[in-house]
C-alpha cells in the first residue's frame, strides 16, 4: 500500500532529490514550500507527476502545516536557512520555529513518523574524530546553533510519544547542487586556481544527495526513534578532494594553499563588507577536519554510500559544466543557485 509522505521543502536541491526518490519506491508526495516543484528529475518514474501534490506554504505558518499535513503517513522535514542566507533572524524561525511548528503539526495530526534532517554544522569543530550520533553537539556559528537546538525540539517530541529520527548529513554533494560549490566550478572551468587553507590536509567528508535521500528514505521505514550520521565512506583531505576534480577538468586548474589566519581574517572582513559570497560557516569550518563514523546507519538501516567524495564532486563539476550557460535564471534555494563571485573575480586571473 503506498504511502503519503510529506516532504518540507520539496521543491529545493534536495528536497526535489528526496521527491524523486520517494515515487521511485512507490508514494505518493505532497511537497509544502514556498515555491512550486520543477520538473521531475530522471530518477522519478515515467507519469508519477500524478502522485504529486504541490502545498504552497511557509514553515513558520502553523496552520498551513496542519492542513498539510492531513491524511499524511511520513513527514521529512528538509526546510532550512542555510549558512549562505546569513540571516540570524531567518535561522532561528525557519530552522527552529519552523521545525517546532512541523512536529506540532505531525503530532496533532496524528502522523506516524517523521524524519528531521539536520546538519553538521551543530558539531563546529569537533574534539576528535570520527564523530558518532553521541558526539556532544558545540556549534560555533547562528546556523549551527539553530540546528541544534531544532534536534532538542525533536528530542523533546520523542520523549512526548511523537517517532522522530533525526538524520545528520555531511556536506552535500551531487548533480544540480550550486551555492557557494559554484565558485570552485567556475573557477575549475576557467583553469583559474583554487584554494586550500594551509596544506589543505584537513580530512573532510562529504555526501552525495541520493545516498543521503536513501538514508532518510530508509529511516522513514523504521517504527522507532533514531539519530543517524551519514557521509561518505570513501574520503580523504580537502586538497585531495579538490585534486580529484581538477585532475579530471584538466582545464590547467591547480590546487593551491593560502595562509589559514589571513585567509580566515579576509574572508571573514570580505563578506562583512559584502564583496564575497562567504558565510560564517566557510571560514570557520573549510580548513578544519570532520568526518562521520556511519556504522550506526550501515548496520541498522542496511545503508551503504555508493559514493566517495571524489565521484560526487566530480558529477557535480560535470552537471555544473554541461549546464553552465542557463544557469543564474530563476532564484530558487541558496543551493540551487550559483553565488555571485563578487571581488573573488580577482583570483580568477591569478596565474
């Protein structure tokens, strides 16, 4: 019997991934966004357009997700603010208010499970790696914190009978994904340099959008509550992710390093002054390690990555690349957008 499932931002990067997945296995999707679902992609199956329901709404409307959510199985929750919205304001009342207002709603309406996707960003740098699911959470910037306290609204919503799984992604890598990853293509494509921060040694994981969609398919499937980290098993140093793509370009693109503390002081006193396309995310996070310990996801979901960082960067260059001259048309999510380069436009020309 196929289910209705609610997916929250299902009109974003990867939310529309997320959708196209859900009616591959078989439900039916409504999607609550503010903006309606493009066309489907090629993992939705040929005339599942008609198991798709579009609800325009807002997260911070607290009866429009009432509405939204009658008659629904499954709620996923993927709306957020992300870093590059640099709005605290924003970060707080769509990615807590928000999340609070989705797990009222799911409880009055009596849903029977919802899957959170979180982020981790609520570990800022953390003490030691691998980070698990019990890796205290210390956030260093508003996005993270918002985050984190989101996942204590889900908590709180468990220990009052309400089934949430709350699902931590790396960073997100994949076909379409734009924001500020727009920048490193961009320059890759104009065999323009690009740029680590010291040795670039930082082992740093990330994860491909359908692995990730298959893990918060998989713990939708689950009748209990659950925390699960997800990123790719096959990973390495930044400067060896971002070797992976340039070698394959070959467009003459190299990997080069800045100086961490002046690289860190510029991007920061760049963005304050709105020439860059940075967040507080990006310099205090790019050239630090973090990577997932994903045992808990593999051995109880039965989930298993199908890429390494490298082959998800690389299709991501290559969707970037075969699409490049139609993008920047209609505004839609931060990651399904490239950024304005500003005064990075310098460094293109450097040798």
């Amino acid at each position: 019997m196929a289910r209705t499932v609610l997916i929250t931002g299902g009109s974003g990067y990867f939310g529309s991934i997320l959708a196209d997945l859900a009616l591959a296995r078989g439900d039916d999707v409504r999607i609550f966004d503010l903006n309606p679902p493009g066309p489907r992609g090629p993992a939705a199956p040929a005339g599942s357009e008609a198991r798709v329901e579009y609800v325009a709404g807002d997260v911070r409307d607290l009866g429009a997700l009432r509405a939204a959510c009658e008659g629904v199985d499954v709620v996923l929750n993927n709306v957020a603010q992300v870093p590059l919205a640099k709005d605290r304001d924003l970060f707080w009342s769509v990615n807590v208010t928000g999340t609070a207002n989705v797990l009222l709603a799911a409880r009055e309406r009596k849903v029977a499970k919802v899957v959170h996707t979180s982020s981790s960003a609520i570990f800022g740098v953390p003490e030691s790696n691998p980070v698990t699911e019990d890796t205290p959470g210390r956030p260093l910037e508003a996005y993270g914190r918002a985050k984190l306290e989101a996942e204590h609204l889900c908590h709180d919503a468990v220990a009052g009978g309400l089934d949430v799984t709350i699902v931590r992604p790396r960073t997100i890598l994949g076909h379409g994904r734009l924001g500020i990853i727009a920048v490193l293509f961009e320059f890759i494509a104009e065999g323009a340099p690009v740029y680590v921060l010291g040795r670039g040694d930082n082992r740093y994981q990330f994860v491909h959008a359908n692995d990730l969609a298959d893990a918060v398919l998989r713990a939708a499937d689950q009748d209990k509550p659950a925390v699960y980290n997800v990123g790719a098993t096959e990973f390495g140093t930044m400067r060896e992710t971002l070797q992976a793509v340039v070698d394959h370009a070959g467009t003459g693109s190299r990997v080069r390093s800045l100086p961490v503390g002046p690289a860190k002081l510029g991007m920061r006193a760049l963005s304050a002054l709105g020439l860059a396309p940075f967040a507080a995310y990006h310099w205090l996070l790019y050239s630090e390690s973090l990577w997932f310990d994903t045992t808990r996801a593999q051995v109880e979901l039965g989930w298993s990555p199908t890429h390494s960082n490298a082959s998800a960067i690389i299709e991501s260059y290559d969707w970037f690349l075969a699409n490049r001259s139609s993008l920047g048309g209609e505004h839609r999510s931060h990651h399904q957008s490239p950024v304005e380069l500003g005064i990075l436009k310098v460094l293109k020309r450097l040798p």
